[in-house]
C-alpha cells in the first residue's frame, strides 16, 4: 500500500537531479559569451545566470503544458506510474554522457526522446501524439537553429554598419556593459523554457497517481524545479563553456551581444508558443550566423558537423535508453 508514494517520491527525485543536470549542462548557454570575453569572471557570471534562471522558470507555463500532455497521451498512460521514471532515466543518462564528453546537446530533446520511448515502450504508438511531436518538437528542432543563426546573422550585421564610424576601443568598451543584459536575457529566457519542462513532466506523474484533475502546474513544483535549475546553474559545465566560447568562433564582446540577443529573442519567442526548443541549438547556431557576417572561414564548420550529430542522435538515443529504462522498471513495479 505504500508502493505508490514511494514511487511518485523517487520520479519526483529523479526529475529533480535532471532539472540539475540540465542547469549544469546548459550554463555554458548563458556565460560563455560573456566570460569568453573576459567581460565577466566565472563565479560573478555563474551567479548572475542561476537567479535568472530562478526567476525564468516561475515566468510561465506553457512548455510544461507540451511536456505533460502534449507528447504522449495521459489517458493512454494512464495508470503506468513508471513511465515518468523511464523518461527521466533516459534523458539523464544521456545529459551525463554528453556533459562528460564536452558535447553540447540538448537537454530538452533528451527529455523528449525519454519521454517518447518509455512510452512507445509501454503502449506502443498509440501512446504517441504525433501531431504534438512535429508542431512541437521537429519542426522547432529544425526552425529555431536556423532561425538563431539568420537572427544572429542580422543583429550582428546591423551592428558592424552601426559601429563602423567609431574607434575599436570604444565600440568593445561599449559591449562590455551590453553583454551583461544580453546574457541576462539568455540566462532567462532559458529559466523561462528549460525549467518547465520538468515543470511538465512531474505534473505528469502527478496526474498519473491521481494528485491533480488536469495538466496544470501547482505552484510549488514550480518554485523546487526553479531552484533545482538555479542550483545546477551554479555548478556549471565548464567543458561545454570551452567549447560554446572558443572552438565555434573567435568570440568578442560585441560578437557575444549579438549571440546572446538572437538566443534569447528566438527562446522567448518559442516558449510563449508552449515550444519546448533547445537553447543549446539555439545559441550554438547563433555564434555560427554571428561569425558568418565576418566571414566564412572564421568559423569552424567542422565543430557544426559534430554538433549535428550529436543533435541528431539525442532524441532516438534517449528514446531508446527510455525504452530500456521502462522494461526494467516494469520488470521491478508490475504495473
């Protein structure tokens, strides 16, 4: 009798340290411009992108909408306590392997993949809302990158035309003051997104054991996901820093206001759609449209390929260790 509290305590734990892993993972997102730069030492930058990201992740819900009854039918699942498990369990596996190796991959389609697979798992693709999918997940996978980079393109265009008349100096002096508000912005238009979507996925379970009536986020899973994020935040992944700030493009403080301008308006702009993108994506191809303007060759393309692959293997590989994850705890809880 005591099984199903229990239960719902460990998916909540679970969801927990994956909201952690996701503020560690995807700190580079918010500082790495901006200490690439020099404009900002780590721990000041740190500090400013996990309150942010704290008052982001209070701002809205609608991404945890999508992620709790958009992607896979609750009446379908219905009953399945562990398939909330089995998805975070996917994601998280996945968050560790490619923080470990420096890869910066999406936290939020290793979610999804998780998600997805346990649940193809469980019921087969019935489970699946498919139109919530493609509207919701592939076509932002695809149209917020390539919209990062044409943004960031433009902005950082704009800029060189308006900053052409003026001495080097004072237009690097300059940026050094914006890059703090554009950072900020990123910082939380990610809070705004990212955190939600674990926001989502314990309704989710919520749901599932009979807590709530309905998809509607209660106010203190908003504020323990909003300082779980904050937390991760503050530990940040330093080897996806190196690798956002330097082996992309050269980065300099005007180079690091434009990309961070692009990263937020795009995120922003997805999250009051319920769009659950990848502010990973997101920024990475806002450096790569950033560095264009400049010239081709500064950038490194070679860096977008590996970038690409580890994009494309995120949501069936998550999928697949989701789908993995569910049959052993299925194995474990009966249900």
């Amino acid at each position: 009798m005591f099984e199903v509290p229990i239960l719902l305590i460990l998916i909540i734990a679970t969801a927990l340290i994956f909201d952690f892993t996701n503020g560690a993972h995807d700190c580079a997102n918010a500082i790495a411009s901006i200490v690439s730069t020099k404009v900002a030492k780590p721990k000041y930058a740190i500090a400013m992108a996990a309150t942010l990201n704290f008052v982001g992740a209070l701002l809205g819900t609608e991404v945890a909408k999508t992620l709790g009854g958009g992607l896979v039918y609750p009446h379908v699942v219905e009953g399945c306590h562990i398939l909330v498990l089995a998805a975070l369990v996917g994601a998280i596996f996945w968050n560790f392997f490619t923080w470990w190796m420096g890869i910066p991959s999406s936290s939020s389609h290793a979610l999804i993949g998780g998600l997805i697979g346990a649940g193809w798992a469980h019921a087969g693709p019935s489970a699946v809302n498919f139109q919530g999918l493609v509207l919701k997940v592939l076509v932002p996978l695809v149209g917020s990158p390539l919209i990062g980079f044409f943004v960031g393109f433009l902005i950082m265009w704009l800029l060189y035309w308006i900053c052409s008349r003026h001495r080097r100096a004072r237009v690097i002096a300059t940026f050094r003051r914006l890059q703090w508000f554009s950072a900020g912005f990123v910082a939380l238009s990610n809070g705004l997104n990212d955190a939600q979507k674990t926001m989502g996925i314990i309704t989710l379970a919520l749901v599932l054991f009979g807590f709530l009536p309905a998809i509607e986020v209660p106010l203190w899973v908003k504020i323990v996901c909003a300082l779980a994020m904050c937390l991760g935040t503050a530990i940040g992944g330093w080897r996806i820093v190196k690798t956002m700030g330097n082996r992309i493009f050269k980065l300099e403080t005007y180079h690091g206001f434009a990309a961070e301008s692009a990263t937020g308006i795009v995120i922003a702009g997805a999250s009051l759609f319920g769009a659950p993108v990848s502010t990973t994506h997101t920024v990475s191809s806002a450096i790569f449209g950033v560095g264009s303007v400049k010239r081709l060759n500064a950038v490194h393309w070679t860096v977008a390929k590996q970038f690409i692959v580890a994009w494309t293997l995120t949501l069936p590989a998550a999928g697949v260790v989701g789908a993995c994850a569910y049959y052993i705890l299925h194995f474990i809880w009966p249900q």
